[in-house]
C-alpha cells in the first residue's frame, strides 16, 4: 500500500513538472520558420534580407545565442559548397580568430549535433579571457535547402545553463521546404 502511495506522488509531481514546462514554452513562427523556446528568453530579430537573424538574451545570464537561417535555396552542390565556403568556414575562422586576438588561447575541436533532425557540423571551442573559462558551439546544418547557422557562446558557466535552451531550439526547429514551382504549359503548334 506504501509502494503505491508513493508511486502516485512521483507521478503526481512529474506530471505537474512536465505540465508546468509546457505551460512556460514561447513559440517562434514566421515565413515558414518554427521553433520552441522557453519563457524567460527574449528574441532581437535581425534585419537582413538574406537571413532571417535571431539573437536571444536572458537577463541573468551572459550569453550571445544567435540563430541565422538564410533565404537563399541551397538547391545545387555548387551553391552548398559555397555557402559553406563564404558563410560557415569564414564565420567559424572569424569567431575563433577574434577569441585568440583577444588572448584567449581557444582550443576548437569538431563537433556534431542535429537541427531539425538533421545532422549539423561545426566546433566546439574553448578558451580563457582575464581567467574566465569561455565557451563557444557554432552549428550548422541545411535544412530544407536553407542553410542554419547556431552559435552559442558566453562565459562557461553561463552557456552550462542556456544549453537547455539551445537544445529546445535546435530539436523543434521546423523549416517548410521551398515552394515546388508549378509547370507552366507551353502551347504545341497544330498540324495543318
């Protein structure tokens, strides 16, 4: 009898735990971009007519979340190549280069994850600045021909606590696929 008292309070509370977590979620929708994040965090929409530009901020913590999904299809393996080119590894090589100019010794190793159940590539990077162990995670992924870039990066102890959100993120991250151009008839000359 004991055993199932005690079994109905630990369902009890996990099922209050879990109805109070779903309660506190945000959604993020626009232009056919969709994905959950938890209450608390502000989102600072970028303007640029390339990309849809997120940038994420919680009051007690020092941390840059940023969220990147640009507009242009990724359709080819030419343009994919170069996306990755111009946009990841030079983004990446940045980032890395402005925490060494600023003394920080980082220390970049490659990294895996998943955005919207697709594998990502990037690095994981760390580094000290005036004695503050730093973190950086940098993912990218091509999710329905658009290319997303994730950063994630603070001091260590605060990206600890965010990771939470970057998961959340990432993993209900939705992108409606590009518009499949409808064919056009052409005319076909009759045969006199």
């Amino acid at each position: 009898m004991k055993l199932r008292a005690l079994l109905f309070v630990i369902i009890t509370f996990s099922l209050a735990a879990v109805s109070a977590a779903a309660q506190t979620d945000k959604s993020f929708t626009r232009e056919g971009l969709t994905f959950n994040y938890p209450s608390g965090w502000a989102i600072t929409e970028g303007v640029d007519a390339n990309a849809d530009q997120l940038n994420f901020s919680r009051a007690d913590l020092d941390v840059q979340l940023t969220v990147n999904v640009f507009k242009t299809p990724l359709n080819t393996p030419e343009k994919l190549a170069e996306a990755k080119k111009v946009l990841v590894d030079r983004y990446i090589e940045q980032t890395v280069k402005s925490f060494a100019d600023a003394g920080g010794k980082p220390v970049s190793k490659p990294a895996t994850s998943e955005i919207s159940g697709v594998v990502s590539q990037g690095v994981s990077v760390s580094a000290s600045l005036d004695g503050v162990s730093g973190a950086i995670f940098i993912q990218t992924a091509v999710v329905s021909e658009r290319m997303v870039v994730m950063t994630l990066l603070g001091p260590a102890a605060d990206v600890k606590k965010a990771t939470a959100t970057w998961d959340m993120i990432r993993t209900t991250m939705k992108i409606e696929p590009p518009p499949t151009p409808t064919p056009v008839a052409t005319p076909t000359a009759k045969k006199p």
